[in-house]
C-alpha cells in the first residue's frame, strides 16, 4: 500500500509534523510492505535540516526523519517553500530531497491514501 503524508506544520512549536512522523514511522515499524512518502511543505521543510539540537528529553525531528529514511520512506520537501526560507539542499540531511509541486500531484495521484498534517 502507497501512504503520502503531507506535513505543513514548523517542526517545533506544534505537534502536527511530529504526531505525522510518528505515525509514519509506526505504519513502517508495524506492517511490512509498506510505501511511505513524506512531502514537506511550509514550515515542514525545516524539520529536514540537519545539525538540530534540542533538550535532553525533547523530541528531535532531524532524528525521526532518519529514523524514516532508514525504513526506506522517500522524503521530499517543496522547493518553492525551502526557498522562501532560504534552505539549500547541502543544509538538508542526507536522503532527503527538494521536490516540487508536479512530483507532489503524481505522488498524490498514486497513493492509496493521502494523509495531511
């Protein structure tokens, strides 16, 4: 089964890209088969940056995406929203991609459901 999770949420601040990673990474972990996309888009794309530090105790966000891409998910992150924020590819952790609003739609259009946070 085809599951694209799109998430529009700063990775810190508010739970929605955390609780939409989670449960990705639980769909990976659980049910053997499975093909997850992750798009980010709007402040999500931040989440994909790499060298984050956060609080002992606090959830890391640079960290669960890894944690994705070694259950191979395919994680892409909307370019036109990256360079609003001004973030380069080469700042982004390793897997990761810019994409754009055409793979998006194709992603879409083949998935069996579409998850939105």
């Amino acid at each position: 089964m085809k599951t694209l999770f799109i998430l529009n949420d700063p990775p810190y601040g508010t739970e929605r890209t955390f609780n939409g990673v989670r449960l990705a990474a639980n769909l990976l972990k659980n049910h053997e088969g499975q093909d997850v996309t992750v798009f980010l888009m709007g402040d999500a794309v931040s989440a994909a940056k790499a060298g984050q530090q956060t609080p002992n105790g606090y959830y890391n966000l640079e960290k669960m995406l890894k944690g994705l891409l070694n259950r191979k998910a395919t994680l892409l992150l909307c370019g036109t929203c990256m360079d609003a924020r001004g973030l380069r590819q080469e700042e982004l952790l390793e897997g990761c991609r810019r994409s754009s609003l055409d793979e998006l739609t194709e992603a879409t259009l083949a998935a069996d459901k579409v998850l939105v946070f």
